[in-house]
C-alpha cells in the first residue's frame, strides 16, 4: 500500500518532466549543430531554455507544496489526501531541479560531454539506492522521497560542475527573480483568503503568479522562441 501512495505522489511529480524534456529534445539539433560553429551561442540557448522552464517549474513546484492535498483529495480519494500530501510537497521541490537538470543534460550531449553526463547519472543512481536504504527503514515514504530529492541535487551539481567553465553563461540570477516572488505570492494568497473556495484560491494563485511573471520577464518566451526557431544549416 506504501508503494502505491509513493506512486501517487511521484506521478504528479517527477513524471512532469516531459514538459522539459519535449521543449529541451526540440533544441537538441540546433545546439549539436551551433557547438561546431558558435559555442557562445549553444550556452546563450540553454539559459534561455532554463529561463523558459524555471517558469512553469515554479508554479507547480509552488501549487502543489500549498494545494498538493485538494489535488490528491480530487484525483484519488481521502485516503490517499492523507497518506500521499507530506510526500508529494517533499518530491514537488524536486521539479525545478528536474527542469534545469534536463537542460543542462541537452547542453553535455551537444556538446560532445555524454560520457560526463552518463558520469553523474551513474553516481546519482548509486546514491539514490544507498540514500533509500538508510532512509527509507526511518521515515518510510518520506524518506524515498528525501532520497530522490537529494540524488535531484547532486546530479544538478555533478552538471553544474562539469559546465562550470560555462556557468556564468548559462546560469543568470534574473532567470529567478520572477518565478521566485511570484511563488512568494502563491504562499501568501491562503492566509489572506481563507474564506474562500479553494479551488478559487488555486485559480486566483495561478493568475497572479502569471502576471508576476509577465511583469518581470515578459520577454524570457519571445526569446526562446526565436531562438528555437533558427534553422541549422544545410550540410
């Protein structure tokens, strides 16, 4: 039964990084091919492409760490609202990390750096089952999920680290500042209306969390648009 609660949990978690591995797959040619011919431009791309993904990562990372209880209540049931909530907020800290994880992944491979990210691949995998053995037997599913948010961290640092001579390129701290106070504000809608529906909260949340977003770093969509619109050349 443990196991099928931790699922829930995962699933609504982890399981979104589709969303960054489709946008991320789709630069995936371009990148390859502007490696041979600009290499400045292959980091300008993946910070785009991070600055694209931080948004959404943000939202849901945030919805689900203060709503992550209606969710489960909604889509499974009172049962696993109760067993399922603590875990799902421990694994939702994790999408942000997925997300860049992922774009940085794509960066490694264009840039003729698979063998290092199979690297750090390999030694999260070793240190994920470990983190599970030791935390797993105290804190049962939240220990699972203290261990896959751990081995999140560490493979984004192993990349990091391999990219670090590009870090200044690729990592931008204006990348942050809206999904960051637009999050602040998610946190802040419960106390301030609390007498209201509560998935009125979560549409009111959302909606201004947006325009956060659109105020700040209106132009972070345009750009990677653009940008994912050039061709490569004809060989």
């Amino acid at each position: 039964m443990a196991v099928g609660f931790y699922e829930v949990a995962y699933s609504l978690t982890m399981r979104l990084n589709i969303v960054a591995r489709t946008i991320t797959y789709a630069l995936y040619p371009f990148l390859s091919s502007e490696f041979v011919r600009d290499k400045r431009a292959v980091r300008a791309c993946t910070a785009q492409s991070i600055r694209y993904l931080i948004v959404p990562a943000f939202l849901i990372a945030t919805i689900y760490c203060v709503f992550g209880r209606e969710f489960i209540l909604l889509l499974y049931g009172e049962k696993f609202a109760t067993a399922a909530s603590a875990t799902l907020s421990v694994l939702a800290l994790a999408i942000p990390l997925r997300f860049v994880e992922t774009s940085l992944a794509v960066a490694l491979d264009a840039s003729n750096r698979a063998g290092q990210r199979a690297t750090a691949v390999a030694i999260a995998a070793v240190t994920n089952v470990l983190l599970n053995f030791g935390l797993v037997p105290i804190y049962q599913m939240k220990g699972a999920a203290y261990a896959t948010l751990f081995t999140e961290l560490i493979i984004c640092g192993l990349f990091l680290w391999y990219l670090r001579n590009e870090l200044h390129d690729i990592i931008q701290w204006r990348t942050f500042v809206a999904p960051s106070l637009g999050a602040l504000i998610i946190f802040g809608v419960p106390p301030l209306f609390e007498a209201i529906n509560v998935w009125l909260l979560v549409s009111l949340s959302i909606a201004l969390y947006i325009v956060t977003v659109v105020a700040l770093d209106r132009d972070s969509i345009e750009t990677l648009l653009l940008m994912g619109a050039k061709k490569p050349p004809v060989q």
